[in-house]
C-alpha cells in the first residue's frame, strides 16, 4: 500500500476510533440518565477518553497497517483501551478535581475497549471484503 492509502487507512481509523469513544460517552450518560441535561458535561468524559487513546494507543501499533490488516491482531485495540481506560479516568479526575471511583475506571476502560474492538471487527471485515487489506 502506498503512502496516500495508509495515510487515508490511518485517518479512517482514527476518526472511526474517535467517533466510537463519542457514542460511547453518549451511551453512559443516556444509561443514567443524564444524556438530555449533560450537554457540555459529556466533554469531561470525552476528551480525557480520546486523549488517553490517542497518547497510548500509537504506541501499541494499533494503527500500523501491518497490524490492522491481520484479524489475529485484533485484540490490540482492546488491550490498547484497557490501558487507556485508567489514564482516561485520572484525566477526567483532575479536569473535575474530583475523586476516581475504581468501578468508573473499569466500566469506562472495559465499555470502551469492547466498543473499540466491535469497531475495529466491523472495519477488517468491511476492508477485507473490499480488498483494501
């Protein structure tokens, strides 16, 4: 693949990844809800989310093309959120000055790296059928 098509691969990915931490920040606060009264509160999950994903996530190949084309390497997203999950609950602690509850800490990492891992199974289905991979 050239460098347009890994760029263009890279940017699908990350907008797709960014657009999955958003519906995933919708789905909490409708599951208390609180999806029509927050407003610009979601951000205080949103941004700490995608900023932990896209400070971690680089580092653990989850959008290098040799990775995202092999189906065995799906499990890199997942794991990748895992980790981001407790910085992204740290970064939302501090923007709040508030305490980290652990069980927010586990349902926003777990929620969010089984969001990103169904997205990512859609994305290798979707580029293998089209034979982009």
């Amino acid at each position: 693949m050239n460098i347009e098509g890994r760029l263009t691969n890279k940017l699908i990915l990350i907008s797709g990844d960014v657009l999955t931490l958003a519906l995933v920040t919708l789905f909490g606060f409708a599951s208390h809800g609180e999806l029509g009264s927050a407003g610009a509160r979601m951000l205080t999950t949103f941004i700490p989310l995608v900023v932990a994903w896209l400070l971690l996530a680089p580092h653990l190949g989850v959008f290098d093309i040799r990775y995202t084309q092999k189906a065995s390497q799906l499990w890199r997203p997942f794991w990748a959120m895992v980790l981001a999950g407790p910085l992204a609950a740290w970064l939302r602690g501090a923007m709040l000055n508030a305490a980290i509850l652990p069980i927010f800490v586990v349902v926003l990492g777990g929620v969010s790296a089984l969001a990103l891992l169904a997205w990512r199974v859609l994305y290798w289905l979707f580029a293998s059928w089209a034979g982009r991979l």
